[in-house]
C-alpha cells in the first residue's frame, strides 16, 4: 500500500493483526481505490452529501448548482436530480431506496434560516416536503430503517459560539400538510457540518469534529459511550468528518484530518486503518460491500472490505 508523502511518515499505522468477528486485517490487504471525477464548481465545499442505495447507486449532493448527482459502482454519471431553489446537504436512503435529503435556502441574511427535509424517489420524483424554518441549520441526516425514524444534525449560534443538537425527526402531517416535528436528544460544541449514522440495533454514532472523537447513543437517544482521541497513529482521530456502519456492525470514519479512513468495532476498539485519502469528508457502503468515499472534489470506490 503506498502512502502519500507527509501522511503519517513517523506513525506506524498498522502494527498489529486485528481479528474482528470473521474478517482478519493486515496492512498489507488494503487495496487501491477507482476514482471518479466530480465537478465541484467554482469554490470547495459543494459536496456536502453521499448516500448508496441497496442497488447501488451513488447519490453526492452538490450544493453549489443545487443538484443531486447520481453514478454507478463504476463511476458512470446516470442522472441529476435538480433541487429547485435550495441547496442540497445531508443525505440518506431510506426503506425502498427513497431518497431523504436536508436543504438549506437563501439565509445567510436573515434571522430566520430556511431549512426543508425532503423525501424523494431515485429517480428523483419528489414524495414529499416538510419545511422546517426557525433559529437553527440542518446539516446532517441519517434513517433507523426498521424504526422508521430518522435522525438531524442541527446546528444553532449563541453569540460567536456554535453548538450541535441531535433530534429525532418524525415525518407528520397535519390537516394533510408536511409538518416539521422534532425531538431533541443531545448537543454538543460546535458545529454539524458532519455526518450521522445508524447501525442495525437503532445504534447512532456521530463524530465529534472539535473533540477527535465519536459518540454513540442507543436507539431511545441515550449517550453510551464515545471512542477515539486525538493523534495521529492507529485508532486515533484528527477532525473526524464523516461516519457509516456496515452490515457487520464496523464503524468506518473519515478521519479528514489523517487524510484516511478508519475502522472500528461497534464498542469502540480499533480494527484497521482502510485506506489513504485526502481530506475525506463522507463515506458510504453498498449493499455489496465496495466503501464510497467523497472529498470535496471527488468520489473514490473502494473494492469489498
């Protein structure tokens, strides 16, 4: 495995064998990743979210032409969901591959931001709308499948400080109208620009970008426990981004920071070090196993972990 010039030259990333359930870990099975090219616009910053289908398809939000874009295992553009006049964030496949996607509009000059949850099919046809205006930006999002909730990473301004808040958000309606219904679950510092995930328990595991860490709740939103610290060697994290869970129950976090991809075991114990990636700031998994991985230019397609 090559190792880009400056990334960890004086840690050893992988001194030991890791046996986690079934699958054993050497240094030297980690395997190139196929990358694909996305336009990114004209500043950094505009892929804001990814997502994969159980069929998959790749989703990468693209908030700066206000697009979803869609492409195959293979790197190959399929489609563009247009966004209509918000930006799309934080994205997540829910049951039957539908599509639930964060906007954010036009607030940068207004006391109350503009903020929608929406609910789409793959092909892009909208399902459903629910506006959630207030004090507050929604940034990341994440969908308990077999509890049918889905999880917000909101972001709120006390002066020049920022703090995070999770909560549950419960697609309702009422008198037939979309209705923003939120619970608040935990908060912590700074802001939620990052990613949320939920395991197959109702287990959500969020990383702490200010802290080096990640935070792991139940599924009724009771903190358990949290895992990681800050450095740069094997299990340590530097400004964690980006988080998914796969079907054994691994936790994989974009250690932007350490330009790489980290596993660990759902309690917390380092299994691997994936890969090496520049500034990673989302990743995903298929249904077949391939790892998706987005910066802030591109996608990289990682093979079977």
């Amino acid at each position: 495995m090559k190792v880009s010039p400056g990334f960890l030259a004086s840690a050893n990333p992988c001194p030991n064998t890791k046996k986690y359930l079934e699958v054993t870990y050497r240094c030297e099975e980690k395997k190139e990743g196929v990358s694909s090219r996305l336009a990114t616009g004209p500043y950094p910053g505009t892929t804001a979210g990814l997502a994969v289908s159980s069929d998959n398809e790749i989703f990468v939000t693209h908030s700066s032409i206000k697009t979803i874009q869609v492409f195959s295992m293979k790197g190959v553009k399929l489609r563009n969901i247009p966004t209509g006049d918000m930006k799309p964030c934080g994205i997540a496949t829910g049951l039957n591959n539908s599509l639930w996607v964060v906007l954010q509009g036009g607030h940068e000059n207004r006391p109350m931001y503009e903020n929608a949850v929406s609910q789409y099919r793959k092909d892009g046809h909208v399902l459903a709308k629910y506006n959630c205006n207030g004090r507050f930006i929604i940034h990341g999002i994440a969908v308990d499948k077999l509890a049918d909730k889905i999880i917000l990473t909101i972001e709120r301004r006390s002066g020049v400080r920022l703090h995070t808040e999770f909560v549950w958000f419960r697609p309702t309606h009422t008198q037939g109208m979309p209705t923003c219904n939120m619970t608040k679950f935990g908060s912590i510092e700074g802001d939620a620009r990052h990613s949320v995930a939920v395991d197959k328990r109702g287990n959500i595991f969020m990383p702490e970008w200010y802290n080096d860490r990640v935070l792991k709740y139940d599924k009724n939103g009771v903190y358990l426990s949290s895992f990681g610290s800050k450095g740069t060697g094997a299990g340590y994290l530097l400004g964690p981004y980006g988080i998914c869970v796969d079907s054994w129950g691994r936790v994989i976090v974009a250690d932007y920071g350490n330009h790489r991809l980290e596993m660990f075991t759902a309690k917390g114990d380092h299994v691997c070090t994936v890969a090496y990636i520049r500034s990673p700031c989302h990743v995903a998994i298929s249904g077949e196993g391939q790892l998706v991985v987005s910066n802030e230019a591109s996608i990289t397609i990682l093979p079977k972990h």
